[in-house]
C-alpha cells in the first residue's frame, strides 16, 4: 500500500526540534519523507520561539521550553507538539486542545534505566558500598563483611507493579531475590513475584521496599514516620519514584535512629530548577542515605527510545490522524486509512457539529465508508473514511462549519 497524501506535501511540513532532542528523531522524520527538520541545540524563550514557531507544523521540545498561550498563537499552523519526556507541564495544555492541537510524551521510555538504577542502589545498600568509598577517599581503609550481604535470598518488597516495578521484579529475581508486591490495581505478577494485599504487608516482610507509585493524592505521604516504623529493623528504603511519596524528615530521623538501615533517594520535594541552586534537604550528610540528582531515567538509551516513541507519535498523527496516548486531546487508535480518503474535523464540543460534517460530506458526495468520533472536555474530533473526497473544494466549508478548530484530509 503506498503512503497517504497528505493535505500538504511531506516536504512541505516544517518540523521544529528544540533542546537537542535525540538524534535518532531527526532520523525517523527523514525517513518517513519529512526532510524540513530544524534540530536546534537548545530551548529557545520569548521572541526567537515565537519567530522560530511561525509557519511550523510539528515541533518536539523537552522541558525548558514555555509553549504557553501566546507561542501557541505564534504557531498558527501547529498541527501537533511532542514532549521528548515525560512532564507536559511546560505546555498550555488546554489551550493547545483548543487550538486542536494534540499533545504527545513519552511517559515510560526510561522504564528500564530506572528498573536498573534501583537493582544497583539495592547492591549498593547491602554493602554499605558508599561508606566504604567515602571513607577509602578520606584514607579509611574499612574492610569488613560486618553487616554486608548478598541480595541472594533477601525479599524485596515492591510498591506500585506498574511499568517499573514489574520490570525491577523480573531483575530482582533474575539475581535470586524473593519479590513480594502491592499495588491498589488488580496487575499480573510476572515470575514468582506475589502479590501483598495492603501496603503494610509489604513493609513488615521485606529487607528492602523500593517505591513505584506515581504522584496522586493517594501517594503523598504514602511513607511516613508510622511506615518506616513498621519496617523490619535494619531494612532499606528506595525512592526513585516521586519526593511527595516519602517523609523526608521522617525519613531522616528513621536513618539516625538506624531502624531503616539505609534509604537511596533519586526524587525529591523540592529539587533544584538551576544547575547553581543549592539542593536543599534533610537527608545531606546523613552517611547511610544515597542521594542522587532525579537520574534514575537519564541514560542515552532512554533519550533514544523518548525519539522513537515522540517522533512516531507525531508521524503517526501527521499521516492518520492517530491521537493513541495524547495528553490533552480525544484518543482515537486509528490505523491507516489504506486507498480511501480520510477527513479529520476538530472542533469545539458543542451539539449539531457531527451532522453538519455529515451534511457537507454528502453534499460533496463523499459516501462514508466509516467514522469514529470521541470528546474529551470542551473538544470534539471526528475522523470520517469516505470513498473519495475533493479536498480543496470540501475543506473550506468543513472549515466553515462553526464551532470547528481545525480540519485535514489524508488521500
Ligand atoms: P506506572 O503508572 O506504570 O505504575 C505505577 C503503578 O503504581 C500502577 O500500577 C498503579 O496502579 C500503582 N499505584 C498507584 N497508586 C498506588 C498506591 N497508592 N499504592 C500502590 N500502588 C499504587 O508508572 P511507572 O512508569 O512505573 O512510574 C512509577 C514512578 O516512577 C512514577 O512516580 C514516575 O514519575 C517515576 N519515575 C521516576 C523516574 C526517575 O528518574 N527517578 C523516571 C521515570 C519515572
């Protein structure tokens, strides 16, 4: 099957890569014919992102850079905006909606760089690795097997089974680790891992609780002070999921008292926005805590899978009209759409639109071969198949029809 027309040619679509996104993005849009790329090395503010938006179809940024409401309205051709990450705070979500502009992320490629970050941070506690090292650089040679031990046989208690915390289990059995979880959703347990009914009988039965859970209201706080007390004595902390999840001070006070025997902290409530802020915490200087500045998902692999999905998402979108994962916009899974013609349509989400599609279909005989439509908020998107349509005679009065964002047709 050949590839679709598209209303304007693939040539012609200006694609805008912020931040240095990965290579790899620019490749997949060559690849699928999209040869206007603009792959800037960093993020671009104010009047140079405005200029630079101008005429634009597609851009990907990470997240330094501000898409609010007025360099959505320097975008007046955005079709689509990908964030190479997981945060889409940095976009004005509802406002690019409005605009029918979809919203793309890449929320679980770095699944596997934080699974591996955690099985060395567990290794790392069991040997109370850091002290050893911080003491060997002050010329303290502490060679001891006291209280250091293999992960082999130990029961690592997770919390939160979703796209981590399966992938740490399959890891940890893989070195020999018994795995107990929870999880508030019914999830399949992968190898022999088994399932814990509540949170606290996950804490009382494990030598180390690592924390998978993202940041909701039923999160914060999740680890307090009552938590790690229930905690076996001696056992280890991991938090490589949110900092609202844990305590910090709690957390300290567990760490001095040595009732927790070492914690490793990746996330934290308040974590510096400038590399020359000072990180400001209540675990520093306490010898059995690793800290580490929120790189659990920084590898280069990760960054190459984030181009990968982004870049496919705005392909994707750009040549079917798929929305499948979009942040702020009506999902519609949609393959592609083969020898028939495709008419996408957004549109405010106001009654009547749906038939006045239909109405200006007919009266340009397009018979409809299929249609699906879905809401989301104050959107509409409906994508119609019909057997074959007149573009440049039809878009106008789809464009016409009040109510209607924006409007596309695939040949
Ligand atoms: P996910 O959405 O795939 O899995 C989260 C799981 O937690 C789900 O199965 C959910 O049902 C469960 N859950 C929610 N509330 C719960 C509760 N109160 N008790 C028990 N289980 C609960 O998310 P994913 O991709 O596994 O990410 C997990 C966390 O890791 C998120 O907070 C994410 O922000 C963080 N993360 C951190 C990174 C880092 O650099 N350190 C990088 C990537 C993600």
């Amino acid at each position: 099957m050949s590839a679709p027309r598209l209303t304007l040619p693939r040539t012609n679509i200006r694609v805008l890569l912020l931040e240095g996104v990965h290579e790899r993005a620019v490749e997949l849009f060559h690849e699928a014919g999209y040869t206007n790329v603009r792959h800037e090395p960093g993020a671009l503010t104010g009047a140079e992102l405005h200029d630079a938006l101008a005429g634009v179809h597609l851009v990907g940024l990470r997240s330094r850079t501000m898409i609010d409401d007025p360099a959505l309205a320097a975008a007046a051709r955005l079709i689509a905006a990908g964030c190479f990450c997981i945060g889409t705070n940095q976009v004005a979500l509802d406002e690019a909606a409005l605009r029918g502009v979809p919203v793309f992320n890449a929320p679980h490629s770095n699944t596997r760089s934080v699974a591996e970050l955690v099985i060395g941070l567990a290794v790392m506690l069991f040997r109370d690795v850091f002290r050893k090292s911080n003491a060997a650089h002050a010329g303290d040679w502490q060679k001891s097997a006291e209280g250091a031990h293999e992960l082999r046989g130990r029961t690592l208690g997770i919390v939160g089974y979703g796209h981590i915390g399966s992938q740490v289990s399959v890891l940890a059995e893989s070195l020999g680790m018994r795995v107990v979880f929870h999880d508030i959703r019914p999830v399949l347990a992968l190898g022999n891992a088994r399932p814990r009914p509540s949170l606290r009988s996950v804490l009382v039965s494990s030598d180390l609780v690592t924390l998978h859970v993202p940041d909701t209201p039923l999160t914060r706080g999740l680890i307090g002070a009552p938590e790690l007390a229930a905690m076996k004595p001696g056992a280890y902390l991991v938090n490589a999921s949110r900092g609202s999840v844990v305590d910090g001070e709690a957390l300290a006070a567990a760490l001095r008292s040595g009732h927790v025997g070492g914690a490793a902290v990746d996330v934290f409530a308040r974590e510096p926005k400038q590399p020359d802020e000072e990180f400001v915490n209540p675990l520093r200087g306490i010898p059995n805590a690793i800290l580490t500045p929120h790189v659990g998902g920084s590898t280069q692999e990760a960054q190459e899978a984030i181009a990968v999905d982004v870049a496919s998402k705005l392909i994707a979108y750009s040549e079917t009209g798929a929305t499948t994962a979009a942040v702020n916009f009506p999902q519609l899974n949609l393959e592609a759409h083969g020898d028939c013609h495709r008419v996408l349509h957004i549109h405010r989400n106001e009654p009547g639109v749906l038939a006045q599609i239909n109405e200006v279909l007919s009266a340009h005989d397009a018979n409809i071969l299929g249609q699906h439509l879905q809401t989301q908020g104050s959107v509409g998107y409906v994508v119609t198949d019909v057997d074959e349509i007149d573009a440049a005679e039809a878009l106008p009065t789809l464009r016409a029809i009040e109510g209607t964002l924006r409007a596309r047709v695939l040949y």
